[in-house]
C-alpha cells in the first residue's frame, strides 16, 4: 500500500496548521524534529502525527473509523503516558511512530503491505509504550509490584503497554463496528507487535531475522512474514535514536539516561541494589551510549541494511550510527581525561594539605 499525498489534513483542526503543517508536508524525512514539533502542536505530537499518516494512507475511509471515536482513543493513549517521565513519554511514541512511517515507505515494502498492515504497524508505535512507569522490569520485580506478579515477571512492561492499548481501543469504541473475529485479530496481531519490544527477546528476534536473510526465504505475499518484518521494524524504530542526526540523538540519549539515573536514586534511597546503567556515579552517558550502540543497536540495523538491500534511507542511518558511536568514544575519552586530571589535582591537594 504506497501512500498518497492529501490535499487537505481534514483530519486536523485548522488552527494546528502553519509551521505544524509545514512541517508534516517532510514527516518522511529522517532528520525530521519531532521535539520542535512537539513544541509547535502545544505537546500535541502524538495525536497531530497519527491523524495526518491515517488520512495519507487514508485509514478512516478504508476501515470506516468514526472521527470522534478515533480521537477520542488518540487523546486516550496520548494522555496514558507520563510527560514527568525524561524519554518514556508521548515525544518518544510519536518518535518511534515517524520513524515507523519512513521504514513503511521504504521499497521493499511499500508495495507488498495491506491497510491492515500499516494500521497494525502505525497504531503499535503509537502505543508501545503507553503507561510506562519510567523505571525497568527488575525494578519492578525487586520491588514486588502488582504488575510484576500480574504477568508473572514476563515481559512486565510490554504485556501491561499492550493490554492499556486494548482497554483503550475497547472503551474508545474505536473497532465496535467490525466483526468481533477481526476486532479480536486486531488486538491479538497489536500484542504480537508490542512484545516483541522487549529487549530482553532481541536475540531471539535478530536470529530469527539474520537465518531468514541467510536462507533468502522472506516472502511477502505471506501475511506471517509481514507481520515479522513489521516486528523488526517496530524494534528498529524503537532504538533508532543513535541513527538519527547528532542534534536529535544526542537529547535522546541524555534524557534515557537521566531516567536511568532518576531509578539508580530510587534504588539508592530504598536501599535496594542498583541497577546496571542506573549509577550516575559509575555509568557515564557515553559509556551506556557506546555499549547500547555495539550490543543492541549495530547488530540490529546491520541486518535491516541487508533486508532493505542498503536502501538510501539504511544508508544514511549507517552513517549517522558509525558517526555518532565514533563522538561517543570522543567524549570517554575526553571524560576519561578530565577524571584523571581531577584526581591528580585532589591527589595535589591532599599532598599539600589544601584539602582534608
């Protein structure tokens, strides 16, 4: 399914339109501002964003969507995740939802996927993280919180962001005018997606993805091989920060580690252990960055590179990645640098009784 360029954004209320809007007409851009946009919709990213991809892939029409019920369920999901939180808020869902749109559009699957396809795949970006605490599942589990003996320690996050989505779409009446079967697919398909962004299952997806490019036996036609490369693309999307422009990736990475840190002080004042990447004292912002880069990030990117046979688009993100990991190291570096003179001032100091 290619998407069309609309004539008019009837989906969105006039007065969103100007920068907003002219910013819309290159969301399928890759160095698209999503936190200037976010600045220019009044915080409204996530909706504003939503409403324009379902009128240029011309969703409403197609699945007969109620205007009102299909706001109502956005403002639903939009107001369900936390804005204290520093990177697990509605910036990140519309992030991931842009970048899910230009993965879409690339050519090796444009012309192969169904509305169904790019509904899935737009509403589980959406919400694949609604409600998220701000703090990780063992944080959870140590704690002994009631969604942790909920889902059984399992994909805590993910199960919980899913069955959210779920209780929206049902008390949004969004799907109520489809037959129960396909509602029921829908959800079940929406969950399938969600928790496959578990980080804690990455190797089981970038194996399974890495055999199938290996045996050259992904086949489109088939709706069981969509849906797994609307996974994979679901996972790219969602840990694509370090292949985006510095100016963007950087503020992601500050603001995902403050949040780590923000869970290293909670630990710390409940005396509970602290978490790795969650010390602030310990766990530099480029040393998470360059071991997030070279164990989750690299790995997954270099098998999307193959599957989209090093489309423009893979291309550029390469670069940004190999740039911005190649920085990273800069700053350690450098920060290793200003440690050791630090220390060997205060080592001055103490020698000349300068401090106690």
């Amino acid at each position: 399914m290619v998407p069309h360029s609309p004539g008019s954004m009837h989906l969105l209320d006039d007065d969103y339109l100007g920068q907003a809007g002219h910013m819309l007409s290159k969301v399928s851009t890759w160095n698209f501002d999503i936190f200037l946009f976010d600045r220019l919709t009044n915080g409204n990213s996530l909706v504003t964003l939503m409403c324009h991809l379902f009128n240029v892939y011309d969703l409403v029409h197609h699945f007969q969507l109620d205007m009102v019920k299909l706001h109502r369920f956005l403002g639903m999901v939009q107001e369900d995740y936390h804005s204290q939180n520093p990177y697990h808020n509605a910036v990140h869902a519309a992030d991931v939802t842009q970048a899910m749109y230009c993965y879409l559009k690339e050519t090796k699957l444009a012309e192969q996927l169904s509305p169904l396809d790019i509904f899935l795949g737009l509403m589980a970006a959406a919400a694949h993280d609604v409600d998220h605490p701000g703090v990780n599942q063992p944080f959870l589990i140590k704690t002994r919180h009631h969604l942790a003996s909920l889902y059984q320690n399992t994909s805590v996050l993910e199960s919980h962001h899913w069955r959210s989505t779920v209780g929206m779409l049902r008390e949004s009446g969004l799907l109520s005018h489809l037959p129960p079967d396909m509602s029921q697919d829908i959800e079940q398909q929406l969950g399938s997606l969600i928790l496959a962004t578990d980080i804690s299952r990455q190797n089981e997806f970038l194996l399974s993805f890495r055999e199938h490019l290996d045996l050259q036996d992904l086949d489109l036609q088939l709706a069981s091989h969509r849906h797994f490369i609307l996974q994979i693309a679901l996972k790219c999307a969602d840990v694509c920060n370090p292949c985006r422009v510095w100016e963007l990736s950087h503020q992601w990475s500050e603001r995902v580690c403050e949040e780590f840190y923000r869970q290293g002080d909670l630990e710390r004042k409940f005396e509970l252990e602290i978490s790795p990447l969650c010390d602030q004292q310990t766990d530099s912002v480029p040393a998470i960055q360059i071991g997030f880069i070279s164990y989750i990030v690299e790995p997954l990117f270099e098998e999307w590179h193959r599957f989209t046979e090093a489309s423009p688009l893979s291309q550029t993100m390469m670069g940004h990645l190999h740039k911005n990991k190649a920085r990273w190291t800069r700053l350690r570096y450098a920060q290793g640098q200003s440690d050791t003179q630090d220390e060997e001032t205060e080592l001055e100091g103490r020698r000349d009784g300068d401090i106690p």
